[in-house]
C-alpha cells in the first residue's frame, strides 16, 4: 500500500477530518490532502510524529511492512501490547464514555472531568491513551459521593441487610410439587432465552415491524427460520441470518444465560453451599475460556488472571459494574433455596460481588430471592415483593422496580409502562440497553402484566427489546418455578429435545432431566 493510502486509513479509521487532522500535526488541510494524493510526501519530521501518533513503526508507515531484522530482547527496549487489536472489554481507555455515566449515575462528584472523558474517548488506541485512562481511573476510584446524592447504595452484604425490609411470611413449601417446580424453573430458562437469543441486540423499530411482517405480533411464539425470505434478509439493518432458531437446533444452544446456571451448580458440587467469593473466581477461570466472559465478567476475568481478588476484582477498571451480567446469574441460588429468599440472596451476593457492586449486585439478589418465593407460590405480586425484600429500599433498582409495581396497581395499561421505560432509557445507548436497572423493570413489568401465562410473559419480555435473551430467561425462568413445568407447554419445550450445550469444560451437551435432578440434591 502507497504512504497516501496508508496516511489516509490512518486518519478515517480515528474518524477524523483532513481539517482535524492537519491541524493535529501542524499542517495546512491542503497538504494533508496533497498527502493523501500523493502529489507530495511528508518530510521526515512529520513522519515521525505521525508514527508516534499512531504507535507504528516508520517502516509500517512508509513500506506498509515492519520489515526491520527483529533484534534480541534486551531490558532497555519498551515492549507494548498491540492496542488496537486489544477487545472493547479488555481496553477500559476505550469505554470512558461509559466509566463516566456509570460514575455520574452512582453520585460521583466528577462533572468538572467530563470533557477531558470526552476528549480522551477519542484518541485512537495506543500508549498515550491507556495512560490517560489510567490517570482517569484514579479520578474515579478517589472520587467522594455528591452531597446532592439521595441514594444509599452499598455494596457490602451487611450494609446491604440494614437497608432490606424482610416482613412477608411465606407459605410452606410443597415437596409434592417441587421437582415439577424446579423443572419448570430450567425449562422455562432454557425457552425464555432461546426465543430472546434469536432477537439479542435488535433493537424495537426493527423487530416490531419484523413480527408484523412475520405474522407474530403481539409475540406468541418462537422465531423461526421459515419466517425468513429474501426481502425480509435484504430489508432490515439487524442480521437475521446465521441467528439461532427453533427448527433449525438440535437442543438448547450454548449461551450464557443458561451457562451461568450450570457453573453455579457445579461451584455448590464442589465447594458447597458455603463457597466463598473466591471460590467462585477459581470456578469461571477453572471451568470457561475468557471468550465465555462478557463486559464486566470480561473485566473481572482479566482482573483474577491479574492477582485481583474479590471484591475488588468487581471495581478495578470496570466500567460495566452495574450492568446486567450478575442479574443473570442468580437463578439456581433460587433453585436451590425453596422457601428461603434470604439464603438466596446471600449465595447471589458471594456470587455478584466478584464483578459488581451496587445495582448490579442487587439485581442478581433480586432474581435469586424472587425464585426462593416463586417456590412456594405463584402470587406474582408476593415474588416480586419477595426479591424486593432482599435489596435496599434506597437504592435506585428498588426505587425502578416499585415504580413499575406501583404504576400495575394504579392501573398504568401494559402499553404505557413499556412505554415510559423506553423513556427513561434508550435502548440505543449500549449502557442502557445493558444496565440492570433498566432490564430489571422490563422483566417486572412482563412477570406482571403477563399474569402468570407463560408464554405471554417470556414474549412480552422479548418483543420490549433491551437485552433480549437475558430478560426472557429471567422472565421464563420465574414463571417456570411459580407454575411448573406442565404450565409451559410442548410448543416451547419441544424444540429443546430435553437437551442443553453449553461451554463449561466437563460438562459439554447435558441432560436437563439430569440438571434438575442433581438440583434437589442441593436442597437442605
């Protein structure tokens, strides 16, 4: 490639103008364009600061090849890692956008940094960058709460108790129905997600004229592929092809929604019901690859490998700490908890704490005891108010989850609390689309306005959109264990052939039946 070609990737790969970026190197725009034509070349010097720039070799710069005599190691050469090939989640210099919302949202005192957060966000990918990221890491991390802050959101079980309200009494468990009850609990996991995976990351101006389109609105059953053609392949933005679909699998996929359920009953085989935080760290390095890991699981991944201990694993460097990943951890802490949302919680937050705090540990608390309460009734008001129970009340998800609670009570019609959600978030934000809290009022408000019917709750959950797959799983998994399994229906389970991938070293393609079984033996 000729250095006007290479000058010009340079620069429309940062997204910058001939303006932007001769004035970033001391030039007129018409040189930069005079570059790019190669009508002339750069001297010397301008090489250089563009290499430096760009953290590449002039010999990249000039040839397109680094084709200099590689020399020995020796202790005085400065070794780098190839920042540009580094993953979004590994990189926290490339997610300060989201670092700073994050910070402002948990109170941080930190609005005199925006613009160096903006600023920094739009360097391209080199040492210069990650160093600027570090020094605003610290920023953070020694920030003090805004005194304008309302909430009380601690991160520490004992603080997280003193701020819980605990008052329902609980109906005794029936033993006769438990096994039905866990089943159901897997099995409607396993379709909630499989009907959210088909659609995971489409956002609603796409997929509600797709179901229109397909026949399949308001949603009542799973995407199929038969629903495909070539208009509809070539009419939309988001790829349907090559997406995951009921009758075209042979059992549930591999995903991490249903992963995280596995593993979590693999860390009780093996460490008991009193494993430690720790316990968990060794588990997800023991039992998955780092690709098995996203966003704040990604970071705190990376962070054990680094000597990180929870939990502190959960802030170092963790722009995604309040953002869904716990909340879809939690559920077998419920399964195997029947009666107890307390002990559920609590097992949810040894589990959470190791890659999130706050919100993002409460919405996993929330699951976890709301599937403890679902065990022994299927009043879906007392289990929302059941996981309620276990979080605090001064929190921002408290406060998100009772305001969908409340507007049910006072009549809000189903269209305008989905619709007041999408207000309060926006979906094509990655951080809202993402968060617990704003995932968190999308699977209250199906657990509620689909009154216990399965299939409409795990639909509703997923024609909303935001994180699709996560929050029919949620949904799916709550009314499987208030109903049982005879209440989800062939339809959706048949597709599933009672099997289930997953990526857990060991364990490979399992036998739900198997999974259920080995659950009742984790109940005391």
């Amino acid at each position: 490639m000729a250095i006007g070609k290479i000058i010009n990737k340079l620069r429309t790969d940062t997204n910058m103008s001939q303006e932007q970026f001769a004035e970033m190197f001391g030039v007129s725009r018409q040189s930069v364009q005079k570059w790019e034509s190669e009508t002339s070349l750069p001297e010397i010097d301008k090489l250089i600061k563009i290499a430096k720039y760009f953290d590449i070799s002039l010999d990249t710069l000039i040839l397109d090849s680094d084709t200099r005599i590689t020399e020995e190691l020796n202790f005085n050469k400065v070794l780098r890692p190839k920042y540009a090939n580094m993953h979004e989640w590994e990189s926290y210099s490339s997610n300060l956008i989201t670092e700073y919302r994050q910070s402002i949202e948990e109170g941080l005192d930190i609005e005199q940094y925006e613009n160096v957060f903006s600023a920094v966000s739009m360097l391209p990918k080199n040492e210069t960058k990650k160093r600027l990221g570090d020094i605003l890491f610290e920023v953070v991390l020694h920030s003090k709460t805004s005194e304008k802050y309302t909430y009380i959101e601690p991160s520490d079980l004992k603080e997280i108790k003193k701020l819980s309200k605990c008052a329902q009494v609980l109906p005794n468990v029936d033993k006769n129905l438990l096994e039905n009850k866990i089943h159901g609990a897997w099995m409607g996991r396993i379709c909630g997600c499989l009907l959210g995976k088909t659609v995971e990351g489409i956002k609603t101006d796409e997929l509600i004229p797709f179901l229109k389109e397909t026949e399949n609105y308001p949603m009542h059953r799973y995407i199929l592929y038969s629903d495909l053609n070539d208009v509809i392949l070539n009419k939309y933005k988001y790829r349907f092809a090559n997406r995951c679909y009921a009758d075209k699998i042979d059992g549930m996929p591999a995903d991490d929604d249903t992963n995280y359920v596995v593993l979590a009953q693999k860390i009780i085989e093996k460490y008991g019901r009193d494993f430690t935080s720790y316990d968990v760290s060794r588990s997800w390095l023991a039992l998955q690859g780092k690709d098995a890991y996203c966003t704040a699981e990604r970071v705190a991944y990376c962070n054990f490998i680094n000597g990180f201990e929870p939990p502190e694993s959960a802030v170092y460097k963790n722009p995604y700490r309040e953002w869904i990943g716990a909340q879809i951890r939690g559920d077998y802490f419920g399964y195997i908890n029947p009666g107890k949302p307390e002990i559920a919680a609590e097992m949810a937050f040894r589990d959470a704490c190791i890659s999130h705090v706050k919100n993002g540990i409460y919405g996993e608390m929330f699951v976890a005891a709301m599937l403890a309460v679902a065990a022994c009734t299927d009043n879906i008001k007392t289990v929302i108010a059941g996981g309620l129970e276990q979080i605090p009340y001064t929190s921002r998800l408290y406060e998100a989850i009772n305001c969908v609670l409340t507007g049910f009570e006072n009549g809000i019609s189903q269209k305008r609390c989905f619709a007041d959600i999408h207000e309060r978030f926006d979906e094509n934000s990655e951080h809202d689309w993402c968060h617990t809290i704003s995932n968190a009022m999308i699977v209250t408000a199906s657990l509620l306005y689909g009154n216990g019917d399965f299939g409409k709750s795990v639909c509703m959950a997923v024609e909303n959109g935001f994180d699709t797959d996560c929050n029919g799983a949620t949904v799916g998994s709550v009314i499987g264990m208030a109903n049982g399994l005879n209440s989800i229906g062939n339809a959706w389970t048949d597709p599933i052939k009672d099997i289930l991938h997953t990526s857990i070293f060991g364990v490979g393609t399992t036998k739900i039946s198997d999974r259920v079984k080995q659950t009742l033996t984790h109940i005391q």
